[in-house]
C-alpha cells in the first residue's frame, strides 16, 4: 500500500513538471515569436504603422495557450485563470481555431508557428 502510494505520489509529481515545461515551452515559443516579429521591423520605415487588432490576436493566442496547459487543458479553470467567463473562452478559442488542438494532456499537437496563429 505504501509503495502504490509513493508510486502514484510520484506519477502527480511527473504530472505536474511535465505541464510546467509544457507551460514554459509555449511562453517560449511566443517569446521567440515576438522577438523574430521585432527584429524583421528593425530598420524599416512603415506608414502603416503597428496593427494593433493583430498583436492583440497574437498576444490572447499566447495567454490562452498558456493556461490551458497550466491547467492540463481545462477551459473553466483556464478561462478563472484569465479571469473570463468559461463561454468567453471558448469563443475566443473557435475564433482562434483552437478547440481542436488540444490533446489528452492539456498540451498542443503543433506548436503555434506550425498552426499559424503565432507570428
């Protein structure tokens, strides 16, 4: 008994750093995103300036992702985390072409550059 214990002890532990670097992984992914999007304009004159509905976009694709895998992929405890509504994030995530990029442990199947949500 105190071995099956230790064991499952063990298995939540396992559970719990594997979404951590999951979490770490996409805060990367979208760090080096906005990196690469701010070196391209580096240099460049542009009269149209930043669009902002886009960086909006890009940086809610960001926080979403994030606490979904902070919470293995749970919307009502991603969306308190957030603070919003459970419905606004799902919206949010059908406008974004998220609800379906999930897999079973909260994590994504591609990472966002490979959907082509992030930069």
């Amino acid at each position: 008994m105190k071995s099956m214990l230790g064991q499952s002890s063990q298995n939540l532990n396992n559970a719990v750093i594997s979404n951590r670097l999951e979490a770490l992984r996409v805060l990367a992914d979208s760090l080096i995103s906005e990196i690469n999007g701010l070196s391209r304009n580096i240099g460049k004159e542009d009269d149209n300036g930043i669009d902002l509905a886009q960086e909006v976009q890009q940086f809610e694709i960001s926080l979403i992702r994030s606490a979904l895998v902070r919470t293995a992929g749970r919307q009502r405890k991603a969306a308190a985390l957030l603070g919003i509504k459970p419905t606004t994030l799902h919206e949010k995530m059908k406008r974004y072409g998220m609800l379906n990029q999930l897999d079973e442990n909260g994590g994504f199947a591609e990472s966002p550059k490979d959907q082509g949500l992030v930069g």
